[in-house]
C-alpha cells in the first residue's frame, strides 16, 4: 500500500485484522473517515486511514474506553496521558477482582450461607477511605465523652485496621465482625471506658515494673491452673496467688504483706475488660495482618480474684 493508494474496506480489514463490521462502526461514528467512494459508493480507504485503524486496535485492545480514543485522535489528549490514566483504571479493576477473588475462596471455605455471603461482599465493596471513615466514625463517638482516656483513643487511630487488595479468607471474615462492632452502639460505650493499660494487649503498669521474664512466668502459671481446672478460690490458686505476691514483691523491693497484695489485685482488676474489647484487637491484628497477642482476657480476672482471696499463710 503506497501513499496515493486507495483501498475498500474488505482489503483494510485483511491489512489490519479488524472486522469489517467494526470498522463500518467507527467510519459511522467518525472515528476513521473514508478517503473517498467506488463509483458503486463503497467506502475506499487510505493509508493515513490505516494508519489510524491500526492505533484504535491498539488502543482498543489496551481497554480504552472509544471517548479516550477519539481524544487521542483529535490530539486533545496525548497517548502518554491517556495510557497513564487507564493504568490507574486498571489498578483498581485489579484491586476489585483480587477482593472478589478472596471473597468467593472465603465463602467457599467457610461455607458460608446467603446471609453471610451478602455481608462480606457488602462490607468489603467499601473503598480504603470508607474503610478508614468507618473506623474515625467509629473512634469520634466512642470517644467524644470527657471521660474517655485519650490514650485508647490514639491507640485506636493508630492502630487502624487496613484491609489489604488480595485479603486472606480470615482476614475478610474478621473485617466483616470488626464492622459490625463498630457500627454497635453498645461497644461504642463499652470500648470509651476501657483504659490504656487494658487496651490492646498493651502490659499493665504492675507487669511493666516486674519485667518481661516474670510477667511470662506469672500469665503462663495463671493459663495453666486455668486448663488444670482449677479456680482463683482453689487450693491451687491460692497457693499461686503467694507465690506472685513475693515474686512480684521481689521485683518491686516491697514487703510481700497485705497491702502489697490488694494493690496487685486492684491492678489487674482493673485490666479486666468485657470480651468485646479483646475481640475488637484480636480482628484488627488479623486484618492487618499482625501477629495476634495471646488473649488475656480469662487471665486477668482469674488473677484478680485469687489476689482478692485470703493467703495461705
């Protein structure tokens, strides 16, 4: 095909792989204009207009929308702009599969009925940034009360919950339980009384001055009277309870007496949170992806009521 060459549709179609019907749609729509007719009123072809085919397959191909073409075209919009924008289309029709893929293997995982299914693929249809709306939303009304602890309240902003593109089965079922906790007006005021020092799994200010080492030692004792099945009250649990009153006693350089022992007891009575503000943690560490702290919501109380019984001796 040379310059002055003029060719019918058919001819322009075998050059290009487009199909003629194609081609006679956008000859209609005035994206590709004949060079001129047979005397029988066909449309020829030139190469200008080969030229210009071939770059709407190309661009066509890539997924851009027929408007973006024409503008690519019309030289209003330049090829490199236009490529730029639809990359960022494609990121997001990326981002939206991968969260429909994760949904279906966790419906198909769990064996989740109509009810549950709906609420997954409703909650993770929201956007990153009414993701994050729903959590200000939520961390703004919990914690609006002069009473609240501003420290829980920067622990609950920082620690966001993120769901990220291509979620795990998990992760899409903790951020739908997470949800619903957070729209509960109910958790909205238990979550506003919860103290920093109870909050998150963060360690307690009796703990933080015992160190590390005896603050393991004394949660795992308390889990593992829990398993044996013995109770604060037990003989087994009082003696426990002696043997951290002089430990802890030990550690802070104070007589293991009876007001040491209340004051312990009143610290980890006040550790004790309601079920709800453990979970809420537990699901944010699963949907960011973190690794998830050991509860101890059985553990507080069991050790504030063993603290809270006589000694043994």
């Amino acid at each position: 095909m040379d310059g002055t060459s003029l060719y019918p549709i058919g001819e322009l179609a075998r050059r290009t792989g487009v199909p003629v019907r194609t081609i006679r749609f956008y000859s209609d729509e005035g994206v590709l204009v004949p060079a001129g007719r047979s005397p029988a009123g066909y449309r020829l072809y030139d190469l200008d207009a080969l030229l210009r085919l071939e770059l709407v397959r190309t661009l066509r191909e890539l997924g851009m929308d027929l408007a973006t073409v024409r503008r690519v075209l019309d030289r209003t919009l330049t090829v490199a702009r236009a490529a730029a924008v639809h990359a960022d289309a494609v990121d997001i029709q990326i981002r939206t599969l991968r969260m429909r893929r994760s949904v279906l293997r966790a419906v198909a995982a769990r064996g989740s009925g109509p009810e549950e299914t709906t609420l997954m693929h409703r909650f993770t249809q929201l956007s990153g940034e009414e993701r994050r709306r729903l959590v200000e939303e939520f961390t703004d009304a919990a914690f609006a009360g002069t009473g609240a602890d501003p420290a829980v309240r920067d622990m609950v902003r920082a620690a966001a919950p993120e769901l990220p593109d291509d979620p795990t089965g998990d992760q899409i079922a903790a951020w739908v339980e997470l949800a619903g906790l957070l729209g509960d007006e109910d958790f909205r005021r238990c979550m506003s009384g919860t103290t920093a020092s109870s909050a998150g799994g963060a360690p307690l200010a009796v703990e933080t001055g015992a160190g590390e080492e005896l603050t393991a030692y004394a949660r795992q004792r308390v889990t593992e009277a829990r398993e044996a099945g013995h109770g604060p009250h037990s003989p087994q649990g009082a003696l426990l309870a002696d043997d951290l009153v002089r430990r802890f006693a030990l550690a802070y350089s104070r007589e293991p007496g009876a007001e040491f022992r209340r004051w312990m007891a009143a610290e980890y009575r006040a550790a004790v949170v309601d079920p709800r503000v453990e979970r809420y943690w537990e699901l944010v560490w699963v949907v960011n992806g973190w690794q998830v702290l050991p509860s101890l919501a059985p553990v507080h109380p069991w050790l504030a009521a063993a603290l809270e019984g006589a000694p043994v001796s």
